[in-house]
C-alpha cells in the first residue's frame, strides 16, 4: 500500500484545493502517471502515482483542501484492477471509500477546534498554536475568532449568501481568482496610486521590425514582438529612474539592482504575470525566448510558483485585447507598472504636416509613495524616447 | 577499571530507570544500591507492597461486607502469614525483573553503599567493608528519602512502627494510631482498619490529606470515617511512651488546651518523608543541601560540575512516577538530548476505597491564583458501571479556564479513578479543553464515562444526571 501525499506546495502557499481525481476507486495506475490535479493560490500542480497497482483509496475529494504532507489517498501496489466493464462486485474488488473528512492538518486537530473550524469557518491552519509541538488549542482557536471579529471588516461578506434568481449561476471563485481578487484589493488599500500617461509613435519599432522579423525568427528561433523592445527600454528607464524599481519595507526602501520583469498573460483561468529574470542582461531574442518559453507554461497551466515570484516592475499589455487606454494596478510590492495598449493610426502633427503615424497610448500606473511625480513622468518619456528612436537602446542613450 | 559515563547512586525508580534510559541511549553505566534488592522504597518498602495489602484486604472486606448484597453468602477469615507472604513473593519478583532489565541494557548493577569521593569519584562499600572506587564523567544521586521522625515518638519498628514496619506487623492490632492524616498513613491504616483494627488518625493540622482538593478531601474523609477511621484533627502529639503490649501516646489541641492520653496496640508514625542525603560524601564536591536535606537543582544540574540530582533528593512532589520522569530527562540531557519533565502535570493517587486521583491545579490554588474557572461535576452515583458494582461513592470534577476552556485541574474520587487519571494527564499535556474530553468517545457501560461526563459540565452540557 502506498500513500499518495500532497506535496510540498512552495514558499508561502499554505493549502491547496483538489481540483480533479483523473481515477477512480479500483482503477489500475501506473507509477508516475498522473492522478490528481491540485489548484492552489497561484498554480495548478498535479500528483502522481506512487507506484504501479490500483487506486484503492480516495481520502481528499474534489473540492477538499489539503495542506502539505497530507494524506490524499492510497494506491495498493501490484494489484489488478478491478475489472472496468460492469460486472457484479467481485469479493476483492475494493469498495470505494466513502471519502472522510478532509484532512484539515498533519497534526491531528483537537475536537473542540474542529467543531470551532467547523461552524465559524476559522481556518486553523492560519491560527498559532501554543498546544504541545504548535498544535491550536481551543483558547488559540477562540482568540483567532475574537480577533476575527474585532477587526474592522473591510469587506463584510453578507451573512448569508444571497439568493441565485433565474437567469443566473453561482459559481464558486476559483483560488487564482480569489487570489486575484485579494491580491488587487491589497494593492489598491496600501499603495497611494496614481496613473501618468504619454503616447508613443511605433513607426521606428514597427519598421525595424519588419525588416529584420524574418532574418531573426531563422536566426534566434523565436518571433520578434514588441514586448522585448517594451521590456528593454523600461530596463533602461528604471535604470534612469531608480525609485520605479524599489519596494517600500516598513519605513525603509528598498533599491533593486535587478531588473526582474513581470510580464501579464492571459490564460483561460485568469491573469497570471511570470517573470522575465535579469532583464537586463538579455538581448532582444533572449527577452522573447524567455516571454515565449513562460507564456507557453502559463497557457498549460505548468507555471511555477517559482516562475511568478520576485519581480521587480509589471508590463501589462491590454492592447492586443484592443485596449485603447486604462489604468493598470500595481503588482505589490512593486511601484509602477506600465501598461501598453493597441497601436492605432491617428492623425499626428509631424513638422507642421498632419501624417498618420501608428500610435499606442501608455499609462504608468505608480506608488506616489515612493515615486514622485516627476519621476513618473520621466520615466514613461524614457521609455517613449526608446521605442520611437530604438537605435538609443543600442546606444545606452 | 575504565572510565563510566554515568554512576547512578541509588536504585530506586530514579536510578533505576535512568539507568536503563542510559543503557539505551549507548551510555556506560553503573547504578550502586546497598540495600541487596533494587527498586528503592517504592518496590521494597512503599508503593508496591502496600498495594499488595491494600488489594488483599480490599477483597476480604468486600468479601465480608458487600458479597451478601450480591448473593453471595459466607465468612471468610485472614490468614494474615500467607497475606504477608504473597506481598513479600511479589516484591521479591519485580525486584528480580528490575534486574533482568538492568542487565538486559548493559547496566552495571554494582551492589554496595555508593558515596561521591571527589570530582568524578564514586567510592563503593560492599557489604562485606571492601571499598572500590569508580572513575566517571556524570554522577546522578538518586538516592531518595525515608521517614520524617517525629521528636519523642521514637521509632523502635517494635510497637511504634513507620511505613515499613506497618508492612509486616506480625499480628492483627487490635488498635492503631496513626500520627499524620497524609497518603501514607490512610492507605496503611485503611489496610489494619479492614483487618480488624481500630483505627485513629490524629493530625496537626485540621484537614486531612494537605494538598489535595479540599472539597475531595472533605468527602474523602466523610466516607473514610464511615468506614470506621476515627480523626482527631487539629491535635498535636507530644510524647509517647511504648510498652511490651503498646503505647501510651499524650496529645494536646495544636491551639492550646488539655492534654489527653490515647492508648494503641501500635503506633504509627507517617508524618512525611526527607531526602536521604547524609553521608553521600557531598562535601567532596562541595554540594550542600539545605536544612531539610534537599539538594537543589537546575535542570538536574547540582551546584557541583558533572554531579545530578533526581527523584526524592531534590525538590518536587516525592513520588516514584516523579522520580522515573526525573531520571529519564536527566540521562537524556547528559546525553544531549532535550529531557523535560512538566511539574504541573504530575499526578496523584491515593490507593484506599475509593481511591483519590487528581492531576493539575485545585480550587484552592486557582482562587488563590486569581484564575477564573469554570467546574464540571459528576456522581459515581449517576454512573451504571459503578452502581450495578455498588460502588457508587464519589464524583469527578473537572475544572478548566473560564475563557479558554484548557483544562487546569481534575480531581477524582471514586472506585479505581487512579487508573483512570492518566486520560486527564494525555489531554492536559496536549493542553485539551474541557469540549475535547468531552467530545471523545467512551466505552458504556465503564466508570470512565464520569470523566466525559464530567468534562461535559464544565459547559453545562453533563447528560447523565
């Protein structure tokens, strides 16, 4: 018999939701192949079979939340399987398992914290235990409530859910979304937010482009976008500007000298933002090999927590969704976060002639304070300066 | 010879489990013990052999008294040589398996008076005077206590008797005294009472059993009298005079007053116990105890480098299981390990009928305390085990912090409760709440019920009565 286990989650994710069981009770797996799909705060992950033999027992259901080195259910090697077409129950076919209460922690939780956890919806694993070797008492369960309801409710969720009417679902939020949700909320409550704008004519990016698009795609094996010359000049203009890169930590600041880029992607689950790592030692195509290689991941759900943890400054790209203009948030603890839109022909003024010229509105949205406004606006007409005249990039101008 | 890594003096239940502790833990170990036999006073003159009285004598009054009830008829009388026989077969058996356990954990068991001879000396005296001397890194004293004796009531072991001549008197008392109203002096009296004896317990102060409950001890001693104990509390006893045939004993009200004279066939002097620390040689390594004999201790740690104390020599409550726990996390922090033993949570029995268990804080102690508590009780009376078994005396009472509900206290009167303490004891150390207990499971129909029903009523929520 060997045990399926939740595995280790990743720094500073405490659970994670059991999404989907890929077998049944009594179905026969194969070591290494994949048996359940694990959703947590910021990526899916999957488990796999300890061994070869069958599935005999299911112990975390969907739905269930699990903390690391829980139990989730067993596989009892070398065993056939139960034959898949009907058939009356054979004495050795292994009944399915009514699934037991999720497993709530390693530790086993006092029955008067679990009636506790039970009726309040006190997530014990987030109280601090002062029992034996951490476990939560119940005096510990009880101050957490206590301190649950003294503090100020910012959100107040309606005590009871409302009523679903016709023409309407109730979905329950997924842990990406909810995450999103809280994440941004956090965003928007601590950082003193404002937005700049400033518009960036593309013809000299656009025209690069599609004079070398070709040669590059054969040579670095990889499409060149606009992303990496975006991901270039904000590199250069952060270095221009250093408070856009820095962090506040209590009543101190924090100056990075790295440029760890997050770029935003769409996938169908929600917005993930991975990151692009040392930008600034990247060239172009090695900015678009590692945008590629992370939206690849993030498409097929096998980001790492890893791949999303650390950056430095947010690109986010609402223009190839038609966006003409908007104001991003903040990526905390970042300080800016710059958002490109769609290129668009307007009539331009160029030497006191009206031409068309393909132009993107750009918004810096930052944290005032760390960022002054001078700053903010030097620095979107750095990276303005950049994409109109890509050459200065070459030049470190 | 070469070099130990601990000598143990004493094998009693601090040195002897320290010993086997340290066998296991791959240390080179001797434990010392004089007195020919291990196991200390626990096994050889305590704990062990008045257990054995105690149930002996349990059976033959339940026999007398309550078989009728039952529907059983007949008399049965005490054969009191083979009484004391089988208690002396049984000690002489366990102290054999203590043996057989030291040697199974490699544990030299050196037989001899063992005293410290300077910084990592322990010089040994054989019975037959030869005197060796063994070369260590750690000494522990584990070498116990013995009775307090009481200024002009000498002990002769002949008429005036102390715990370990209450163990083998010869013939049935017509009459006893027992001078002290603590654990010892009830369970050895309870023994004589039900062999026949008249019984009188005279006592300094004016409660019985200092330490426990009072509201237990109140009832404990209601029911004790109604077995047949006479108290004379608040009575200090100031001379006595022993004869042939017995003694004549002078008391006096410890406030003041008229003094009077009791006669017993025997006298019993329980009054307590000291540490035995005289002529361990701890001058060598400049220890000194202090006035009642203690050796004090961090941690195990004595004042003289590489010298530990456990058990009955140093400060605690003087008991065995106390003196085993001692002894455990006193090898495992020589050996480096993280010994620990949790003072708060050391139980108590008192092995009479009804036995008194508690574990934990008492009223007195959380009023004193300024700890606000809540109180969960429940009758033996209530409980089916115990009155399909007639033995409905007692209750259980749980008490636990009014606003987290740990449990900080459990006292318990009632029929074999001493087995049942060490629930309360797993659930305090894993600092359960009055709900835990109660929200576990219990088998029905047992006397354990009363412990979550109990549970229950700190909460309000008791069913059964």
């Amino acid at each position: 018999m060997a045990d399926i286990m939740t595995p280790a989650l990743g720094e500073s994710v405490a659970e994670a939701t059991v999404a989907r069981w890929t077998k049944k009770v009594g179905d026969a797996v194969k070591r290494d192949e994949m048996l359940i799909e694990l959703e947590t705060d910021k990526v899916s992950l999957e488990v796999v079979s300890p061994a070869d033999g069958v599935l005999t027992e299911i112990v975390a259901a969907e739905g269930d939340t699990v903390l690391p080195g829980a139990l989730l259910g067993r596989v009892t090697a070398g065993a056939a399987a139960s034959p898949s077409s009907p058939a009356p129950a054979p004495v050795a076919a292994p009944a399915p398992v009514p699934a037991p209460a999720p497993v709530a922690a390693a530790a086993p939780v006092a029955p008067s914290v679990r009636r506790i956890a039970a009726e309040t919806g006190l997530d014990t694993s987030t109280v601090a235990g002062s029992g034996k070797d951490g476990r939560v008492t119940k005096g510990d369960a009880l101050a957490a409530l206590e301190a649950r309801a003294a503090a100020p409710a910012v959100a107040a969720a309606p005590s009871a859910p409302r009523p679903v009417h016709e023409r309407e679902d109730r979905v329950k939020m997924t842990r990406l979304r909810q995450t999103i949700a809280r994440r941004l909320k956090e965003a928007q409550n601590t950082a003193a937010m404002l937005t700049t704008f400033n518009e960036v004519d593309m013809t000299a990016v656009m025209a690069l482009r599609n004079q070398y698009k070709d040669v590059f795609e054969k040579r670095h094996g990889v499409k060149l976008g606009f992303m990496s010359f975006f991901v270039k000049a904000c590199v250069e203009a952060l270095k221009d500007v250093p408070d856009v890169n820095a962090e506040i930590d209590g009543t101190d600041l924090i100056y990075k000298n790295h440029y760890d880029i997050g770029v935003a992607v769409g996938t169908e689950k929600g917005l993930v933002v991975p990151v692009v790592r040392d930008a600034e030692t990247l060239s172009l195509a090695g900015i678009e090999k590692a945008i590629g290689a992370l939206g690849k991941k993030a498409r097929d759900g096998q980001l790492s927590i890893d791949d999303m943890q650390g950056g430095t400054f947010t690109i986010s790209n609402g223009g190839v969704y038609g966006s003409l203009m908007s104001t991003p948030i903040l990526n905390a603890p970042q300080s800016g976060i710059l958002g490109m839109h769609k290129i668009q022909d307007r009539p331009m003024v160029v030497g006191g002639q009206i031409v068309v010229r393909p132009m993107m509105y750009l918004a810096l949205s930052y944290d005032h304070r760390v960022v002054d406004g001078q700053g903010a606006v030097t620095f979107l007409v750095k990276v303005k300066d950049y994409i109109e005249d890509p050459q200065r990039l070459l030049l470190n101008l | 010879m070469a070099q130990y890594d601990v000598v143990i003096i004493g094998g009693g239940p601090g040195g002897y489990n320290a010993a086997i502790r340290a066998g296991q833990l791959g240390l080179k170990v001797a434990c010392i013990e004089g007195r020919g036999t291990l196991g200390g006073t626990c096994l050889n003159v305590g704990c062990i052999p008045s257990k054995a009285m105690l149930h002996a004598s349990e059976l033959y009054e339940l026999a007398n008294k309550d078989f009728a009830k039952m529907g059983i008829d007949g008399k049965v009388t005490v054969n009191l040589p083979v009484m004391l026989q089988q208690k002396a077969d049984s000690v002489l058996a366990l102290t054999k398996g203590i043996e057989f356990l030291l040697k199974k954990n490699k544990v030299d068991y050196i037989k001899g008076w063992g005293s410290i001879a300077g910084p990592g000396k322990v010089a040994v005296k054989a019975e037959d005077g030869t005197e060796t001397v063994l070369d260590t890194l750690n000494i522990i004293i584990a070498t116990g206590s013995e009775p307090t004796p009481l200024p002009g009531v000498d002990v002769d072991q002949k008429r005036i008797i102390d715990s370990t001549g209450a163990l083998v008197i010869p013939e049935i008392p017509k009459s006893m005294v027992v001078i002290g109203a603590g654990i010892i002096g009830l369970e050895l009296g309870s023994v004589w009472r039900r062999l026949g004896a008249e019984v009188t317990v005279v006592e300094y102060l004016d409660r019985i059993t200092p330490g426990m409950d009072a509201e237990t001890a109140k009832t404990f001693q209601r029911i004790l009298t109604k077995q047949g104990v006479k108290f004379k509390l608040g009575t200090k006893v100031t001379g006595a005079k022993a004869s042939k045939t017995g003694v004549a004993l002078t008391l006096e009200p410890a406030a003041g007053g008229d003094a009077e004279t009791l006669n017993a066939d025997y006298v019993l002097v329980a009054i307590g116990r000291r540490p035995y620390t005289d002529g361990l040689g701890l001058e060598t390594v400049g220890i000194v105890p202090d006035k009642r004999g203690f050796i004090a201790n961090d941690h195990f740690k004595t004042s003289a480098p590489g010298v530990w104390v456990v058990g009955d020599a140093t400060y605690g409550p003087m008991l065995a299981h106390k003196a085993e726990d001692d002894g455990v996390a006193c090898i495992e922090l020589i050996a480096g390990k993280a010994g620990h033993v949790n003072y708060d949570l050391v139980p108590s029995v008192v092995y009479t009928f009804p036995e008194v268990a508690w574990v934990g804080k008492n009223e007195e102690e959380l009023k004193a305390a300024g700890i606000a508590y809540k109180s969960g009780k429940f009758p033996f009376t209530a409980n089916s085990r115990a009155k399909v078994n007639h033995e409905g005396e007692g209750f259980v009472k749980v008490l636990a912090d009014a606003t987290t509900d740990q449990i900080l206290g459990v006292h318990m009167i009632g029929p074999q409760v001493g087995e049942m303490i060490g629930e309360y004891c797993v659930a305090m150390e894993f600092s359960a709440s009055s709900e835990d207990v109660a929200r576990t499971s219990h088998p029905h129909p047992t006397r354990s019920e009363a412990l979550r029903q109990a549970a229950m009523g700190v909460e309000g929520w008791t069913m059964q009565a």
